[in-house]
C-alpha cells in the first residue's frame, strides 16, 4: 500500500511540473507520458515547438519549447495495422511466393486470429520531424498478417510507414513505403516537392560489385522512383559497408542542397557535384586502422563493432546558408572519448571553428535549430527529462 501511494505520488509530482529558465527547461510528464528512453527530438522552424520520440512507448509528445509543456502525444498502435491492411500495397516476395494482406473478418473467420492481438502489439514510431510547411513527419513500422492464398499459409510482414500530421500533431495522412528488387526503405529523410527522399537497406546478398543503395526517391503514393544515392569508394572499396549491412548515411539538407557522409568517412559530400568538404584538424584519422580491419571485423561482423575499432565517427551534420556544422565522436585508446564539433564555410570547405562540447551535449540526443544558431540537448537530471537550449556562438 505504502509503495502505491509512493508511486502515485511521484506521478501527481511530475504531471504538474514543468519548469524553465532561459537555457532549459524541464518536460512535463504525467500518467499517460512517462519519459523512460527519449531517442530522438527536432525543433520547428520558429522554434516555439518541441518533438519528443519516446523509446519504449513508441510515442510522439509535442511540447511548448518555451515551457515543457505538454502540448499533444500521439501513439503507434492498431489503426497503423489497419492502414496498412487497406493500403492495397503489393508485398516484395522474398521466396517467389505470391502474399497478400489480410482483413479482420477473414483472419478470424478462416485462422481464428484476431487481428489486433498481442502478436502485433510491436507497431512503433522511431523518430519524427518538422518540414518547412509546418507539417510533422514521423518514421513508423506496422505489422500484418498475410497470406499466401495457393499453400493457404500465413505470417507476420512489417512495411515502413510515414505519417504525416498538422502542426498540433492530428493525423492527416499514412503513406506506405514499397519494397524493390532486393532494397528495403528504412526511414523517411526529407521531402523536397512531391518527392520522398527515402533511407534504404539492401536485403539481398550483395558481391563486391554490386550497386549499394542508400538513399533512394519515391513518389508521394509510397511508390519507388529510383536510386539516387550509393556507398561511397571509402567504404565500397574497403569493404566496410557489405560487412555491416547497415550502412546509414548521415545527411544535412538546406536550400535543396543535400549534403552527405557515411560514419567512418572523411569528407563531406555534396550531392549531384563533385565537391566534398574535407575535415581537418582532427586528432585521429580512421584510414590507419583498415589494415586490420578484415581480421578485427571476423566472422560476425556488426556496426557495433565498427564504433568500437575505429576512433573517428561522424553523428551528426547540420546546415545553413552559410555554414556546415559537424558532430564527430573521437575515441583514442586510454583517452577519455569526447565530442567534437566543428563548422565549416560551405562555399569555401574552409574550417572556421573547432571546439570540444562534452559539456554540452554529453553524448546524449541532439539537434540544431533549422538556423542552427542553437543546440537543443536531452539531459536526464534528478530523474527529470531536461532540454538544454545552448547558443552556439557563446562556444567559440
């Protein structure tokens, strides 16, 4: 009895509090919004407006950037299944097999399921953000069964979905990504036009070869245009990107300029041009290590692994008219690991600043505001979620 009033107490506690100053302010929590694992945020472009990924809830929470205040929540739940069942959307077949979704009313009938069962509680959003329209976007998975009618067999598919809400996060619109020939979407990057901008994944076995894609377009039915983006030299001809399978661009996009690098890389690239940005006075450099890469790397390769033998990786990029700002995590042997960030002329590629930030940002969830004139910084303080808003000329 004593821990149920406890525990009641600290929710009355949290749901009415949410506290600023001029550089943070505390979000508010109450019993249908417990922070427990925020993976992601984004700011609008007025900057008035904060989006909130909860990780083991799979919720979207729009707060008040002034406040922390809760100003919307929105849940992955069934109605992505049911989405999704109606999309009419054809399912990549990865055995030759012709699959189908399935209705409720046909899965109770012929299989004695219920659609919405516990099998398909695992519908979840991983990250969201606002577009320039004021609109947000939120990257999501739903779950189905479906059928092959001819051998009358059944089982669970998941598709990539992008859902779209006004500025109060309402629902307007689902947007179901096709699977093609071997590439799978993997999360929505940015919109330009009618145009999706798509992260991918191969699901094929792949040779040195091969074509690696990594960004490709569809149009705004889900349906896939073409490939536009590949591993780079750096990592085809290391072979880094086949033995990871989860190769991820890191991007920036501004003034329909996409701007690109992978993890391990050293230059920056600018799309549909041949300049690159080289990043300089950095203590370490990973091109020493791929000697032993293959050896090191072994028979279970995995990008954790990557992290953990290189000692330069590349988080974040962010740009505005005028500048590139970079986010590199450096980990040298018997050094303590820190955050660099450094910003670069974009015209020029000239560096400009360099700083150490471990203060800053503690290698906790970021972002920059669209001017990237701030960083807004997650921070879980006296078991409180705290947003830390940090001007970044106060760093050089």
């Amino acid at each position: 009895m004593k821990m149920m009033v406890y525990i009641f107490l600290i929710l009355l506690f949290k749901t009415n509090m949410y506290s600023t100053n001029n550089n943070k302010i505390i979000l508010e929590e109450n019993d249908s919004n417990i922070l427990s694992r925020v993976i992601d945020i984004d700011v609008n472009y007025k900057g008035d407006k904060l989006l909130i990924t909860n990780g083991n809830t799979y919720q979207i929470i729009l707060y008040d950037a002034k406040k922390g205040k809760i100003l919307n929540i929105l849940n992955s739940g069934s109605y992505l299944t049911d989405s999704l069942v109606n999309s009419g959307k054809e399912i990549y077949s990865y055995n030759d097999k012709k699959w189908e979704y399935i209705n409720n009313n046909k899965l109770k009938a012929k299989y004695n399921i219920e659609l919405n069962n516990k099998k398909l509680n695992k519908n979840y959003f991983y990250n969201a953000f606002f577009d320039k329209n004021s609109n947000i976007i939120i990257n999501s998975v739903a779950y189905s069964y479906v059928e092959n009618k001819k051998e009358s067999l059944l089982m669970i598919n998941g598709a990539v979905g992008v859902i779209m809400t006004n500025q109060e996060l309402k629902l307007k619109k689902i947007t179901f990504l096709e699977s093609f020939k071997g590439i799978s979407p993997n999360k929505l990057l940015f919109v330009f036009k009618d145009t999706l901008f798509v992260q991918t994944i191969n699901i094929k076995s792949t040779d040195e070869n091969s074509l690696f894609p990594v960004i490709s377009t569809y149009n705004s039915k889900g349906k896939f245009i073409n490939d536009i983006l590949y591993l780079t030299e750096f990592y085809t001809n290391n072979n880094i990107g086949y033995n990871t399978f989860d190769s991820k661009p890191v991007i920036a996009y501004n003034n329909n300029v996409l701007y690109y690098t992978f993890p391990f890389e050293n230059d920056i690239n600018i799309y549909n041009t041949n300049k690159k940005i080289k990043l300089t006075n950095i203590e370490t450099d990973n091109i020493g290590k791929l000697n032993n890469l293959d050896i090191f790397i072994g028979s279970n390769p995995s990008m954790f692994k990557l992290y953990s033998y290189f000692p330069k990786r590349i988080e974040k990029i962010f740009a505005n008219n005028n500048s590139l700002f970079v986010f590199i995590e450096i980990r040298i042997e018997n050094q303590k690991p820190y955050q660099l960030m450094q910003m670069y002329n974009i015209d020029t590629g000239e560096l400009i600043n360099s700083i150490k930030i471990n203060d800053i940002i503690q290698f906790q969830t970021f972002t920059m505001s669209k001017d990237c004139k701030y960083i807004y910084s997650v921070h879980l303080e006296d078991e409180n979620y705290v947003i830390k808003k940090t001007k970044v000329d106060s760093l050089w």
